[in-house]
C-alpha cells in the first residue's frame, strides 16, 4: 500500500452509527408500538356505544414492552360485558343482539397503518442516526 496507512475515519463514523443503532433501536420500536396502541385505544373508545359511559371508559392500554422476540401492547376493556358488547350475544327473548366490533376492526384498521407508518417513522430514525 503506497501513500501510507489506511483512513479509518469513515469506518469510525460506521461503528458508531452501528453502535447507535443498536442502542436506540428497541426503545424506537417501542416508542412506535406505543403510539400505535394510543392509536388503536382512540379507535375503540370512539366506537364503543355510550349507554353510561362505563364501557368507554373502561379501555385500558399497557406501555409496550419486550417478552422474547416481540414487542407487546395489551388494549383490554375491564368492564364485565365488554365480551358481549364486542361479540353480540343472545338476548333473555332468544334474540341475537350484534356485537360492536369496537376493538376487531379498530386493530385492523392499525394494522393496515401500521407498514406505512413505521416505514416513514424508520426513515426518520436513520435520519436521526446521521444516516441516508
């Protein structure tokens, strides 16, 4: 190699992008999980029928968090007939009474969002990053 030693400036640059990425990453995803689950909350609340006001009220999120290679949000609805409201169920005259749905197509609806939306909030993370 004539002219000397190799410049090991960009390679640098490199492994500490590299070393960002990898400490920034899961609080990133996260970060995005939780947002699409503050997403989804909104979705089921604005759809749960009011009666009281209980039912809606009653949604309750869990901050994401890591449980092997996934990343969890639990959206539950604690109040006792919530099953029934969501499902539908028979009624005391052998009627069928329809379900809501409030929460099945309120997750469908995140999950058509969700490949979008994490593709551009990526971008944003690169960028963050120093990357292209």
């Amino acid at each position: 190699m004539s002219g000397g030693g190799m410049d090991t400036d960009g390679m640098e640059k490199l492994l500490k992008q590299v070393k960002s990425f990898r400490d920034q990453y899961e609080p990133f995803v996260i970060s995005f999980m939780n947002e699409m689950g503050n997403r989804a909350l909104a979705k089921m609340k604005k759809r749960s029928p009011v009666d009281t006001g209980t039912l809606r009220r009653s949604w309750e999120m869990t901050g994401a968090y890591r449980e092997g290679d996934d990343i969890i949000v639990m959206l539950e609805n604690k109040a006792e007939y919530a099953m029934y409201v969501e499902e539908g169920h028979r009624t005391r005259a052998g009627g069928w009474w329809e379900g809501y749905h409030m929460a099945r197509i309120s997750i469908a609806e995140i999950e058509k969002e969700m490949p979008p939306r994490f593709e551009r909030a990526m971008r944003r993370f690169f960028e963050s990053l120093g990357g292209d």
